[in-house]
C-alpha cells in the first residue's frame, strides 16, 4: 500500500517536500513458530510527517561562476562558497517524522540529485543529500523516528530565483 504526502513551504532555494511510504503485505506461515515483532506484518501503517522543511535561506550571485550553499543536517548550519554572497538568515534542515509499529527496523531512502526549478525556469541542483539516521534506522518503543536532512545547493551564476522542486522519499519496513 502506498501512500503520499507532499509539503510546501517558500524557499529562497527550499524544496517541496514529496514523500511516499509504502507498507509491504507479507503472509505469515501457519505451520512456524510464532513470528517475532520484527518480521511479522505491520499493525500500523508506516507514515511520514514533514516538521521542517530544507531551507538554505537568501543568497546573492556575485560571479558568473555561481557557487554552493550547503547546510548540515545534525546543526542545521549553512555554509556558502564560490561566488555566493551570503545576505543572511537562518538556514535550516528538514526534519521528518516516521510513525509505524514500535521497534520495527525502517529504509529509508532520498536522491541523489533533485532538480529546483524557479518561476522564471531557472535552474539549480540540490545534491548529496544527506541524513543524520543510524546506520540500521529503527522506530522507538513510541513507534516514531525523527531524522533531519540537509544537502548542497550547485547555483549557476547566470541563474537566479527562487527554487523549487520535489524530493522523493521513500520509507519501508525491513
């Protein structure tokens, strides 16, 4: 079953926010032993809730040669290189909420790259997305993981605008 949620909010370069999670349906074996929490089929439907969404607040071309803005998704902080000029603001990292059944192993999994496009048609790339998941991501006893995102936004120095676009993530159970 697949299910969902899209999340929009203004950027100076933030991306919309488009998550999907899917729920496998596996059949349990009648003549094993009894199946423990972890690979029996899910009580709860896997759901995600967006909390915060990537921000890399304002930034101004000052060569042709564009530049970089990345934000960390453990401090949320930003860091602008090449021919960027930083005009201030916050930059944040998306936070994310999976709820499902408690203790069950989850995958997750973002791009690699996503395309922003601004209103004009301009266009910059969000890449290296990064989380700040545990290697084996796992829901707690209240059924809910928390993680946040950031990522590296390329700019073109003959692009500006106010960027846009989707970022696909999918969450499983294991």
């Amino acid at each position: 079953m697949k299910h969902c949620w899209t999340f929009a909010s203004p950027v100076a370069a933030l991306a919309l926010l488009h998550f999907a999670a899917a729920s496998p349906v596996r059949a349990q074996c009648q003549l094993c032993a009894p199946a423990d929490a972890t690979t029996a089929a899910p009580a709860r439907a896997l759901t995600i809730n967006v909390e915060t969404g990537i921000d890399f607040s304002r930034v101004a071309v000052a060569s042709a040669a564009g530049g970089v803005v990345e934000v960390d998704p453990a401090s949320g902080r930003r860091r602008v290189t090449g021919g960027l000029v930083d005009l201030g603001g916050l930059g944040l990292s998306g936070t994310v909420r999976l709820t499902g059944d408690p203790g069950r192993s989850v995958r997750i999994n973002l791009p690699d790259r996503v395309r922003l496009v601004s209103p004009d048609g301009a266009t910059a790339e969000l890449s290296e997305i990064v989380t700040d998941l545990p290697p084996a991501p796992r829901l707690g006893p209240d059924g809910q993981l928390r993680f946040a995102f950031g990522g590296r936004l390329s700019v073109d120095g003959q692009r500006t605008g106010n960027f846009r676009g989707r970022i696909p993530i999918v969450a499983d159970y294991e």
